[in-house]
C-alpha cells in the first residue's frame, strides 16, 4: 500500500497493515546499530552538554561541584535495561559507550606516552 492508498481511502481498518509498519518490525540489526552509535554519542554529548550548560549558568566553582550529577543522565540506559521492550536497544547503548571509553582511553595513554617518551 502506498502512501496516496492511504491518503485516497481514509484510515484503514484494524486488520490491515500500513506503509509505515516497517518500523515496529524493523530489521534485526537496526537495533544494534542505532544503540551503539546512540552509546558512543551518549558517553561524548551529554557530559559535554552538561558542562556547557552548568557553566552557562553558574560561576565556575559551582558548576563544577555540580559535575558529578552527569552521572543521574546514565540511569536512562540502565533503566532501559530492564524494559524488555529496550533491552536489545540498551545493551548495545552500553556496548557503545563502553567502547568509546576505552578507544578514548587508549589513544590518550598512547599520545601521552609519546610525548613524554619524546620531551624527555
């Protein structure tokens, strides 16, 4: 069915299937890689937006005793967790964030390391 079917006839009835169902039953690894790149974009953005907006609106050393709360955004995932609805989604959020740490982990040790190899 196409979207003028739609359009030309009116609402369908209760035992027909939409053009837009394909969301509600979408591939298999649509939810795997919407989570992860969700997770590395979560684990980047959000304690990034989070500082710009605590410093937008408070004095320095108030916005960063405020800092740790970034950690109450991370109760979304683990929340998701026990949904089953969202567990595939959120496992894979976590897969995500958990490998963003450790890439950004490890480049960082690593160009650390070059560089006090190398001044000193």
């Amino acid at each position: 069915m196409t979207e003028s079917d739609v359009r030309d006839h009116g609402p369908e009835t209760a035992g027909e299937r939409h053009w837009w169902d394909w969301w509600h039953e979408s591939h298999p690894t649509f939810a795997a890689l919407t989570g992860f790149f969700s997770g590395m974009l979560f684990v980047t953005a959000v304690p990034g937006g989070f500082a710009g907006v605590l410093r937008l609106l408070f004095h320095y050393d108030t916005a960063a005793k405020l800092f740790p709360f970034v950690l109450l955004f991370f109760l979304v995932p683990t929340a998701m967790l026990f949904t089953p609805r969202t567990r595939r989604f959120a496992k894979f959020m976590w897969l995500g964030m958990i490998v963003t740490v450790l890439v950004v982990g490890g480049v960082t040790s690593l160009v650390l390391y070059f560089m006090v190899q190398y001044e000193g």
